[in-house]
C-alpha cells in the first residue's frame, strides 16, 4: 500500500479482477498513521523449486501469495478462485501508487462501503457482533501508539523508516514485563476463572482421559544406557514422582560392553525430585560429568523464564559445592580438567551474548570473559567436539555463522581461534577427528549443505578459512546434511531426503563411494543419531520412532553392517497393528505439493461419511514436524479420529529450500495457504468436514492457527494455539522483547518498509474482525520469555470484542506458574493434556465417545 504524508491508510480500493461477484468492494487493512513519502510494496512470488532436504531449531515459533500489495484479505467465498488465479498468475491488488485512492472507515461507510472490520464475502458483511457469552472477560481498550520505524536510542533494523509510523493499540497496556502488576494478574485470574466455568462440566472427561494417559505411561521405568568413559549412564522413573532421577553404574574394562552388567551397583547422581521439592515448577538442563566423573554439573529453572542457576555436586561426598552461577543461559560445557567450566550469559533481551571461563573454587565474579557478541542480529551457543579436544563457540544469526575453536588440550588459557569469519549468508558447522575438522556448510550455493574437511593445523594458525575446505561428499541437492557425529572409525551423518529423517554412515577413510544410507521398514518414520559419547566406539547409536513404533534405542555396528536393538520405551496398553499410517499430498495454492502423514484406527478411513480429525501444524524456522511417537495422541485414535501433520513450508521437512526459499521472509504466507491447502484436500477427499476439523499449533505454531483462522474461519470447528506467537508486529518492532532481533532475519523487520505490509497482511492479531470464529482455546504460561504472556492475552479479548459467532467460545488458560514449555511435573503436564483434548472432543461431538477398549 501507498500513502501521502500525514494520510490516515485505513481502507484501500480493490483493484478490478476476473472474480467480481466474489471479490467485490473494500478490502480491510489494519488502519495506521502514515508519515512520509508514498512507497511501493515489491511483489512476493511464490518460488515453486523442488529440491529435496532440512530443519533448523530455533525460538517461537493470510494474505495470498500472488499479491503485488500485501493487503489482508479473508473473504471466504473467494478463496478456491484465488488460488485459481495465482496458478494462471492473475494479480488480485495491484500495487498502489502514490494517486491512490485512501479513504477513512467513516467516509468508506457514508459512500455505501464496508463498515470498519466487516467481513465481506459474496454474501456482503458481517454486520454482528458477539462474545460468546455474557459474562466473557475482554479487557479495557485504553489508547496507545506503537511506532514502527526510527526511535532514538533504539535498534530498529538496518534501514528504519524515517519519520516512522504509528498504529493503534488498545490492549498494549496488558504487557508488564515484570509479571507484577495486580490489574493485568488480575485480569488474568478472570480469564482462568471464566475457562475454569465454561468447562466445568467436562471435569469427568478430563478426569477419563487423564487416566488414559496414565494407563500408557510406564511409571517405573528406565530409560536406555550410554557408554561414558568407565561409567553407564541413564535416567529412571518412580511411580508417583514427577520427576527423573540421574543414575550410573560401573562399565567394566571390557570397551565392547554396550550395557551395563545385570549385578553391577547403581549409583544415583542427581534426583530431580529432590531438587524441585517444593516448587511448583522444576527445569533441569544439562547434567553434565566433569572429565574425572567425579564432580557433576546441572542448570536449574524454577520459574520456566529459561535463566538458570548452575549447581556443582561432588559425587563422592554427595554434597554441593559452595560455587554457584547465576543468570547462566542453559547448560554449562567442562574444559579439559576437572577445575574449569564454561558458560554462556544474556543481555537484557535475553540473547545469549557472553562466553566465560570459571573456575571451581572461585567466586563468579572473578569469571574471565571469553567473547561477547554485539551483534543482536546473533546468537552464541557453544559445546565441545565429539573427541572432546575442542570447545567450539557459534556465534550465529538464522542466515550466517562464526565459529570459534578452543584447544581444551592445550590448557584452560588456550585464546580462540576463529575458522571462517563471518560472511552474510555462509552457514557452517563442524565436528573433529584425528588430524580434520569436518565441516558441513552451504558454501558455493550449496542450500542443502555438503561435508567438508580443513586440517586442524590451518585452523590452529588461523588459516582454517573457507579458502581452506575441501570436499568429502559432492554437493547432492536431494540430501540435507543436518549434522555429523565423527567417530574414530566411521562418520555418522544425520539429515533429510524425500520428506523424511534419514543417517547416513561414512567410513573413516572418508572415501565418498563408501557412503551408505541405514534403511528402516516402516514407511514413515522419525529416525536421529543418539547420545555419543565415546568417539572410539565401534558401533552408532541411533535413536528411531514412527507414528506406531515407541522410542527404539538401537546400535548399528558398520563394520559388520549389523543393527541391534538395545532398548524400546514400554506403552502400557499399546498395540501397533490396531493403527495404520499413510502419506498423502495436498496441493496448495501454486500448485506445489505438501505432505501429511496421517494415523488412525484401522478401517477408519475406509468407513462412510467424514471423521473427526485433528490437523496439527507448525512451519517455521526450518522446524520439522516428522511422524514420530506420541502417547498423547491415543485418546483422540481410540476414538475414531484422524491425526494428520502437516509437513507445511516453512518447517525443513522437504529441505533447507522448503524454509529459506518458499516460507520465510516474503514467501511467509505459502505456510498460511499450505495449511489451508491441507484442510481443504482432508474435506474434498471426503475424510472429514469442516463441523468435525479441528486445528492445533504451538509457539509459531500459534501463529499459523491465528493466520488461518482470519484467512479461512469457515473451515474448522474448534482450534488450539498454545503459546501462540500471534502479536507478530508489535512484539517483531521491539528489540527490547526477547527473541525479536535474532528474528529479524526469520520473519523481516516491520521497521522496514520493506517487510511493514506484508508482515502486516498475515499478523494474526492484526487481522482480527468480525469473523466468524469457531471454538478457539488458548494455552499461555506467565512467565514464558519466548511468547510474551500479553500476545494471547490481548488476542483473547480482541476475538472476543469482534466474533461474529454467538456459538462459540474464545477460552484462555494462563498458567501462573510456568514458561513456553509447560507444565514441568510429567503428571501435572497429562492432566493440561486432557484439559485440551476434553475440550476438543466436546466441539467434535465425541465427548461421551469410548476410549480405550
């Protein structure tokens, strides 16, 4: 869109189009304050590029795609003749120029047009207004301004618009950072109160399904072994306690021993339950052994805000050490003694931003600090090689990489080394063995990644460059080289190809042709390299699961080509062949086609008549949504649904392409349309109906249910956003909110003119107008630093303000007590699980339906 100096945008003409009669009159854009000179919004074409290949981990998690402007468009009716259109490449708006015409909602109304947030569809507006119920809470409108642009003293991106613009707010008020205001927890406490009354009468149900979920759950169990040095290592599980207990026993001298002796004396290490007594909330974060196995290190979190305190406990005394660190960022890495730790700290918008060396005995404030990232545009982790010989520092950014390399052999006062200085748009990582670093990267164009090698002396001496690298495996573009394990004797490479989670096994001599590709029976399936500890192993571990088949640990010797089974999580209750899986591809609006792996009962599919089903998606940051084991999910089988997984662009389950070319940035709203796509191919094909689809997503996930809705209400009965990054303008303007400057390069910078509408086209609070809305529940945590309390909050009041479905609910569950992740306690986590699923299986019809037989 285009505006002149000091316009009001609040309403912008169609242009003329092959579709009159079902796209006709106003369009609604989101109304804001324009300053400055009239700009021109540059097309978003779809990329339909087949490749194969990735997933990326990352944070948090609408319009159509053929648009030359990036208005917000939702008008039901038309959306098959859209996406008719975007495959002949008809444009639907044109772009605006500066002798546009811009007309208020009041003057638009007084000409015969669309009242401010209507829903115009072929059979006109919406003119109602509804919240459900009476007595729903939707919190005051008081007025604000959120600028978008230039602000003195603040980051606002590379090129700000200057002057800035400005947007209403009128829910900004619900944002404390400190959690501490009693008028926004009180207004939380209402919402809780109001979900708490309008699904009381669920309370059997839950109950029900709590005890399916416990019926499934092996209470007392004990998890698979690793090897580490001359211990086993292994968590367990107690009936009745909420959590893990860490435990190792002797491993013999003999190094083919691959599990621990029957007889051999267990010791445990660290008790989880112990740590989290009295506390409502309990996160423990890389248990971690120093060299000599004596001293053990873990991160602690009680609040779920992700900052954690390091503890030290000496194993022989069974005692903690009086070193403590505090406002660590996750886990910490020993050096190469038994004295010295590293870990990482954050800046006041929690990016990991500092490396420090401790050491034991010290007190923290004599820390050295190793590195600091300034660029906010970048992240720090670090961890060590699989040989153990180095520590390794990234600094990276979603888009380039700087790794930095610490002899631990040469001493706790060892310098960095850079590798490869960071070049926009080179992403590298590595692992070492022998006399190489191999690397994996996309270098040269190479979007899926290939496998490199650059002798440790060169890096040493500052000369591990890129210049430096050669080639192990030729560059193959259907397989997406995710990471490598380097072992002694083989290499281990875990990546994608054709849609799925695959390993491929090098040998040591790194000669290409050697290169084999571990097959597995099942069709769909979720497969990754395990826990490797020791790199002069002879066999891999490999950790393997499907929609039917629970978590398998199993060991895969390439010497003799042997795979053996050594451990599989135990499902009370669980028989596979009551289930059966398939793949099926749905066409989406350019015409490229997105998969979905689907579960079910037998014989469900070939039954008459549409099913209930759940359709669960994500598709972000190049995060894969494979089709692994979930126990949770039973509940909703034994009753007759279908599960499908969307594998949408934006996530990396096709390859690095299917995220970095077709769902971030400017192609965002493929994911959007995918998702619809999907829907409409479950309907068409006659396995459900819009009356019995629901919808799930979480964290970015979150925002995929919120776009969708807005775009396509009429398709779903009822949705679940947990955690939903759904305030995506505000919360992407502001460097001061967690995770939003790393993520400028994910989903662009609404500073800029260049990402301000089209961001703008699919933010799902935005987006929000009379609609209308099906049954929608919300899942939040207070003290979530990834999506902000306040996103759903504001979200459920603004649905509320302007649904145009008397039937349905908006429900928002906040919890009080914990972050993005939930409920830590395993029993308290089933119980919020059967909280949703009840609520689902109501507005599904399937509330009195039997579960499990």
């Amino acid at each position: 869109a285009t505006t002149g100096a000091g316009a009001t945008a609040q309403e912008c003409e169609v242009s003329p189009n092959p579709f009159p009669s079902a796209m006709a009159g106003i369009v609604r854009l989101a109304g804001f304050e324009a300053h400055g000179p009239p700009r021109a919004v540059a097309p978003a074409p779809v990329v339909a590029r087949r490749a194969l290949p990735r997933g990326s981990s990352c944070g948090r998690s609408s319009g159509w795609q053929s648009m030359s402007g990036s208005v917000a468009l939702s008008c039901v009716a038309a959306l098959p003749l859209v996406r008719r259109a975007q495959r002949h490449g008809t444009p639907l708006i044109r772009r605006f120029s500066a002798a546009a015409s811009f007309r208020p909602a009041a003057a638009a109304a007084a000409a015969g047009g669309t009242p401010s947030g209507a829903y115009r569809g072929v059979a006109g507006s919406v003119a109602c207004r509804a919240v459900g119920s009476s007595d729903a809470p939707i919190a005051a409108q008081r007025p604000h301004r959120v600028t978008f642009g230039a602000v003195e003293g603040e980051n606002r991106g590379e090129l700000p618009m200057d002057p800035p613009l400005q947007r209403d707010d009128p829910w900004f008020w619900l944002r404390d950072d400190d959690r501490e205001s009693e008028e926004v927890l009180s207004h939380l406490r209402a919402e809780n109160a109001y979900t708490e009354r309008e699904t009381a009468h669920l309370s059997a149900l839950r109950e029900e399904l709590y005890n399916e979920h416990i019926s499934h759950l092996k209470e007392t169990d004990v998890g698979p072994a690793y090897r580490h040095g001359p211990w086993f290592y292994y968590t367990r599980t107690v009936k009745g306690l909420s959590y893990k207990i860490h435990c190792r026993k002797p491993g013999a001298a003999d190094a083919e021993l691959r599990q621990p002796a029957d007889d051999a004396v267990e010791q445990v290490i660290l008790d989880e339950n112990e740590v989290a007594e009295g506390k409502s909330q309990c996160i423990v974060d890389g248990v971690m052994l120093c060299p000599g196995h004596d001293i053990l290190a873990y991160s602690v979190d009680f609040s779920g805000d992700e900052t954690y305190t390091v503890v030290f406990k000496d194993l022989a005394a069974g005692t903690q050490l009086s070193d403590r660190l505090e406002g660590v960022c996750g886990s910490v890495e020993w050096g190469g003694d038994s004295k010295t730790v590293y870990y990482r700290t954050e800046d006041d918008a929690k990016r990991p931003w500092k490396l420090w060396r401790h050491t034991l005995g010290e007190s923290q404030d004599k820390d050295v600090c190793l590195f600091t990232e300034m660029d906010e545009l970048f992240n720090l982790n670090h961890g060590k090689t699989t040989s153990g010989r180095f520590l390794i520092a990234d600094a990276s950014s979603t888009e380039t990489s700087e790794l930095h390399a610490i002899d631990l052999e040469a001493g706790p006062e060892a310098q960095m080394v850079v590798v490869q200085p960071r070049e926009f748009g080179l992403r590298y990582d590595l692992d070492h063995v022998g006399e190489n670093f191999l690397v994996w990267t996309n270098k040269d164009e190479a979007v899926e990644n290939k496998l490199m090698r650059v002798p440790v002396s060169s890096v040493l001496a500052g000369q591990g460059g890129q210049s430096s690298w050669t080639e192990v495996l030729p560059y193959d573009p259907t397989m997406h080289i995710e990471g490598v394990i380097a072992m002694a004797d083989f290499v281990g490479i875990e990546g994608r190809q054709a849609g799925l989670t695959q390993i491929w096994v090098l040998d040591g001599s790194l000669d290409a042709s050697s290169l084999l590709r571990l097959s597995f029976e099942e069709e769909l399936y979720e497969v990754e390299i395990g826990t490797s500890r020791e790199p002069g192993a002879k066999q891999l571990r490999i950790e393997y699961c499907s929609l039917t088949t629970p978590r398998t640990a199993m060991e895969y010797e390439p010497a003799s080509g042997k795979m053996e089974r050594v451990w599989r999580q135990e499902v009370p209750g669980l028989d596979p062949s009551k289930y059966e899986c398939r793949r099926i591809f749905a066409e989406a609006a350019d015409g490229e086609s997105i998969p979905m792996s689907v579960v079910c009962l037998k014989g469900v599919l070939d039954a008459e008549g549409p099913r209930p089903c759940m359709l669960y998606g994500y598709g972000s940051y190049g995060i894969c949504i494979d089709p692994g084991f979930d126990p949770h999910i039973l509940p909703y089988l034994d009753r007759g649904m279908v599960y499908v997984l969307a594998n949408i662009r934006g996530g990396g389950e096709m390859g690095r392409h299917w995220y970095e070319e077709q769902g971030k940035y400017l192609t965002k709203r493929n994911t959007f349309l995918d998702f619809v796509a999907c829907a409409e191919h479950l309907i068409e094909e006659g396995i459900t109906a819009p009356d019995r689809l629901a919808i799930e997503g979480r964290s970015a996930g979150g925002l995929l249910v919120g776009a969708v809705l807005n775009m396509r209400p009429d398709l779903f009965r009822v949705a679940v956003a947990g955690v939903p990054f759904v305030d995506v303008m505000n919360s992407m303007c502001d460097p001061s909110i967690p995770l939003t400057t790393g993520e400028w390069e994910e989903w662009g910078n609404p500073n800029e003119w260049k990402y301000f509408d089209y961001m703008l086209s699919y933010s799902p609070y935005d987006n929000v107008r009379e609609l209308p809305y099906p049954d929608i529940l919300i899942t939040a945590g207070l003290f979530d630093p990834r999506v902000a309390y306040w996103e759903p909050a504001k979200w459920a009041s603004k649905l509320r303000t302007n649904s145009a479905n008397p039937r349905a609910k908006v429900l928002l569950k906040m919890d009080l007590e914990v972050g993005h992740f939930s409920a830590s306690d395993r029993y308290r986590y089933k119980k919020e699980k059967a909280f949703e699923q009840a609520v689902v299986l109501e507005k599904l019809g399937l509330a009195g339906a039997p579960g499990k037989a």
